[in-house]
C-alpha cells in the first residue's frame, strides 16, 4: 500500500484474511492488522461496507494492541488510523492515534513509526472533524463494551476480578 500497489496489497490481503478464517484467528491480536489492511484494500476499491466491517472486528481487538508488543501494537493502531481517515471517520482515527502515541511515549525508539504517527497527527489537524462514533471509543470504553450485555449490574462490571 505505501508503494501504491493496491492490486498487490489486496491480494495478500485476502489471503491473511483466509488464514484468519480457516485457523479460526478472529479473536487473536495479529488479525487486527489483518482487519485494518483488509479494510484500506475495501476503501481503496470502493467497498465501503466492507472496511466497516473489518474495521468493527479491528476495534474489538484493540484493547490487545499494548506495550506487550509495542511495535506490532503501534504499526497496527497506524494501519487503523489511516483506514479511519480514508473513511472521513477523523474522531476514530484521532481515537486510535492516542492510542499509538501513548504507547510511543514508552517506547520512542521503534524505528519510522513515531515519523509515521507524527504525519498522521499533522494530517488529523488539517482535516479537522469532531464526529463521535464508535470507532472513537478509548481502548477502556472497548473493554467494558462485551460486559454490558451480560447480566453484570455496573456496580458488578466495576469492580476488579476476584481470584
């Protein structure tokens, strides 16, 4: 995609999301990446159900994206940022991009990616936009998304895991 090889990234695209599939990955961090080129690849054709799709199944995933794996977490939440921009969705994109500068704060040094977070921030301020959505909930917010439709009161989903 960064060589504007559309053709070439939708190709492998489709074949990481196959894979995903097939070993039933749709839960595991890496396929976050997969869900954000997917979903560039679908904006780039035009396929704008699509990228919200992958984008939706990205955001479930993001609460994964941390410190643990800071240059994977980091290359990812840019992966996303961009298919927010692509998509005009400026509040996701400012959301996620947070995201990756709070992890760069802890690890500055991981090679082009705080190069490539600081153009997407100076892009994010020429394009302006405040819509809120869900692509702007914070990584807190997405973890507490799956316990509100359980039978947990919120006093219940408040309270730190017994064990």
């Amino acid at each position: 995609m960064h060589q504007q090889d559309w053709e070439q990234a939708a190709t492998l695209a489709e074949q990481a999301s196959a894979v995903v599939r097939a070993g039933q990955l749709d839960d595991y961090v890496a396929s976050a990446l997969v869900y954000a080129v997917v979903a560039r690849t679908a904006l780039h054709r035009g396929e704008v159900r699509r990228a919200k799709e992958h984008l939706a199944r990205a955001a479930r995933l993001r609460p994964l994206l941390t410190y643990a794996l800071p240059y994977f977490a980091v290359h990812t939440l840019l992966e996303l940022t961009r298919a927010y921009l692509a998509m005009g969705d400026a509040a996701g994109a400012r959301t996620v991009l947070r995201q990756a500068r709070d992890i760069l704060q802890l690890r500055p040094d991981l090679g082009i990616l705080p190069n490539q977070a600081n153009q997407l921030r100076a892009t994010l301020g020429i394009v302006g936009g405040r819509t809120v959505g869900v692509s702007s909930l914070t990584t807190a917010e997405l973890r507490l998304v799956p316990l509100l439709s359980t039978h947990l009161s919120l006093q219940e989903i408040s309270e730190p895991p017994r064990g």
